[in-house]
C-alpha cells in the first residue's frame, strides 16, 4: 500500500525512537534524537529537561492556541516480551517494539501534522512531554507555566482515533487502620487486621451516588494489605492502599472526603493533582468528530490530560488494549490514518 511521504518519514522516526530505550524519567536520548530531528526539519526547538515544545511559524503569545502533545517515555517492558522490545519489527501493516503503541504512534502523527500546518497555522504548538507513564513532576506538570494561553488541546494516546470526551482521574490512598497489641491465645487486644475487613467491606459495597454518562460510577478498590509479625501476636496495625477511580461528576478531594468520613482507618492521600477530565459534547472539534462518524467515550485510563488545565481531548492511533502488553505494535496504516484525520478536523480549528 502507498503511503504519503509524511507516513513514511514519521514511521521512520518511530523506529528511531523505538531502538532507544526511553523507560520513564530516562528519556535523555530520546529526547535528544526527537530534538534533532525537529531541528533538521525547520523547527524551533525549545528543551525543558526532556520536554520538547516547538510554536508555528507567525506563533503570537497573546493569542489563544492549539497544543498537540503526545509522550516520550515508556513502561518497563514486561518479561513475556517474545522479541527483542527496542528493535523495531515491521510484520506486513505491524510495527513492533516497545513504545510503538503507547504513544510513539500518536508523537509521531502529531508531529508530522505539526509539521505540515506550522507554516500556514499561526497559533499551534507541539508538546513531546516526559515522564507521563509515572505522572512525573517534570514532565506535563511542570510544563504548563511555560505554555501560553491554550484553547484546546489534543492527546495522542491510543483510543482507536475515537475521540475520548472524558478521562477518570486517579487518587491513591494510604490507610492505616489502628489497634492494640495482644497474646492471640488471650482475650486481649483489639486486632487492627478486624478494623481494616470494616473498612475494606464498606468501601467495597459503597456506591458513589454520582454517574457519569461516559465514564460511569467512581471505582475504589483495595490493592495492597500489610499485617502482622507473627502468629500470636494481635496486630496493632494494619496498613492498606486504595486505588481510586474518579468521574467528572467529583473532585478528588470530595471523593476522599466521603471515604474519610465513613471509615475508622487513618486515611492519607497521597495527591489530588490527577484530576478527571472532560469536555463537553459540544465543544467545535467534538461535533465535527461526530460529524465524521466518530463516536465519543469516556476513557479508563490516566494519561497527561489530567493535568491540564484547559479543555483537551485524547484521540490517537492503536488500541489502548495494546498499551503496557508483550509485544506491543502499532499499524502502519493506523499512522497513516492519523495523519489525514488529525489534519482533516485541524485545519477547521
């Protein structure tokens, strides 16, 4: 199949930064190989530890803009890799190796576009941002006091390139559940292990009162339990984590509220920066999604939009069923695909 030669550039690219491995907060060589090649291409490069922004040609700072933001780093690849995961492997339509799905299909395509409207497009930046698999400080975060004024933005995560109106945010608690140590063979103590199962049952069975249409219920679920130093002994302790799950409909810090108010466990956040997100149905770029045929959802997963503090939409080429698996691939014609929609509902923006 014939590609145009923006496809062909950006997979190219993609098989660059494939071979460089760029696990999160160890992004520095790819983040210098994307620079170079930004910079061969014309760009005006400005580099923020390993955040790379660059501005249209007639970019004004006093005016609103669009921002096309995808991510550098990877996970750690798995152990059930059957291949090499920095070598990239073209099958046929595949391309495999680490990264390739998540996000490297979306950095790519968003910049190939970029790089086609920068001219002709006063007000349009692209974002390469660091550390998104971690929610890192130095990545997004510390990115937007440097960005002007942005009207909307884009994110290349993989969604099957449906548009992904809303986003959980994400809020992990530490608990604490408090007792009294004693003999276990004595009617002594108060066993903290007991405090934490009333707990644990009642943030299981509890139902967050406020539905979301894309994104459903707010879901809460213990993930690690720590008690104990022997078998006689009654523990006075006992700690657990929860994994929160946020629709738009609260704020992270609400959430946690409700939580605290109904559990005899110390309970300790340990953020509420990774907020849900989402916007609205419509919005100018979501109607014309619509038009095209595309069909909005609500997204599970956590991505930089959380971070944002302007309107955004996560729309990019892959699965996200592909992102974080043993060889992981993105289609060729999936970049390519990308590229003609992302500039098909751009050049209306």
């Amino acid at each position: 199949m014939e590609y145009s030669s923006y496809t062909y550039d950006a997979v190219q690219l993609l098989k660059q930064l494939i071979a460089i491995p760029s696990v999160s907060r160890d992004e520095n060589a790819a983040a210098d190989a994307l620079q170079d090649y930004m910079v061969s291409k014309g760009c005006k490069v400005e580099r923020y530890g390993n955040n790379i922004l660059s501005r249209s040609e007639q970019f004004d700072d006093t005016m609103p803009c669009v921002l096309l933001n995808a991510h550098i780093d990877t996970v750690k690849p798995v152990d059930s890799w059957t291949r090499n995961p920095f070598q990239p492997t073209l099958e046929g339509d595949r391309l495999y190796g680490l990264g390739a799905n998540d996000c490297g299909g979306g950095l790519v395509a968003l910049l190939h576009v970029f790089l086609q409207m920068r001219e002709s497009s006063p007000n349009i930046l692209f974002l390469a941002s660091a550390e998104e698999e971690v929610s890192g400080k130095d990545g997004m975060e510390c990115m937007i006091p440097k960005l002007p004024a942005v009207d909307f933005a884009l994110v290349g995560e993989p969604t099957a390139m449906q548009p992904a109106i809303a986003e959980k945010g994400l809020m992990v608690v530490d608990a604490v559940a408090e007792g009294v140590s004693g003999h276990a063979a004595r009617n002594e103590g108060v066993n903290a292990i007991y405090i934490a199962m009333d707990d644990i049952n009642w943030i299981r069975n509890y139902q967050f009162p406020k539905v979301s249409e894309f994104l459903g219920p707010v879901k809460t679920t213990v993930t690690v339990i720590e008690a104990g130093t022997q078998h006689n002994v009654v523990p006075d302790t006992c700690r657990f984590t929860i994994d929160v799950r946020i629709n738009e409909c609260y704020t992270n810090k609400e959430v946690f509220d409700i939580l605290n108010n109904n559990t005899k466990s110390r309970l300790k956040p340990r953020s509420f920066r990774l907020g849900s997100s989402s916007i609205g149905i419509s919005h100018p770029f979501v109607r014309r999604c619509v038009e095209m045929g595309k069909r909005p959802f609500g997204s599970p997963t956590l991505s930089d939009q959380a971070l944002m503090p302007f309107p955004s939409l996560k729309m990019g080429p892959g699965d996200s069923a592909r992102s974080h698996t043993a060889d992981e691939f993105i289609c060729i014609s999936e970049i390519d695909d990308a590229i003609k929609t992302y500039l098909t509902l751009l050049k209306e923006e």
